[in-house]
C-alpha cells in the first residue's frame, strides 16, 4: 500500500521539488544582484505556486478515484 501512495503522489512531489529548487535559485540570482528583498517576494510566489499546484493535483486525484469507485460499484451492481 505505501508504494501505491508513494507513486500516485510521485508526479505531485516531483513538481513541488522543482518548484522549491526553482523558488531558491531565484531568491539566490536576485540577493546576489544585491535585491534580496525582490528574490524573496519572488521566490515566495514561485513557492507557493508550486504548493497550490501541489494541492491541486493530489485533490484531482482523489476526485478521479472516488469517480472510478463509483463506476466499479455501478457495474458490479449492473452484473446482478
């Protein structure tokens, strides 16, 4: 079971990872530019971004089981 979890979230993670690593690199072009401040305010959008993307993604799966529970029940009721 953890390794069902771990690779429906997988795609989910990888793009909140990247969205991290983006969000650092930004913050670290703009402070060695000498606007740390902007780098901040920056990299929190990209950050967050990455979070609601992240939300949504796992929301959107558990949507698109609850749809295929639903089919599995509606067709093992039409069997009977």
């Amino acid at each position: 079971m953890p390794s069902t979890q771990l690779r429906r979230n997988g795609w989910s993670t990888v793009g909140l990872g990247i969205s991290v690593l983006f969000a650092v690199g930004v913050f670290a072009y703009f402070a060695l530019g000498g606007t740390p401040v902007r780098g901040a305010v920056v990299g929190l959008l990209i950050l967050l971004a990455g979070v609601w993307e992240y939300r949504r993604k796992l929301q959107d799966v558990v949507v698109a089981e609850s749809y295929e529970a639903e089919a599995e029940a509606q067709r093992r009721e039409n069997r009977q």
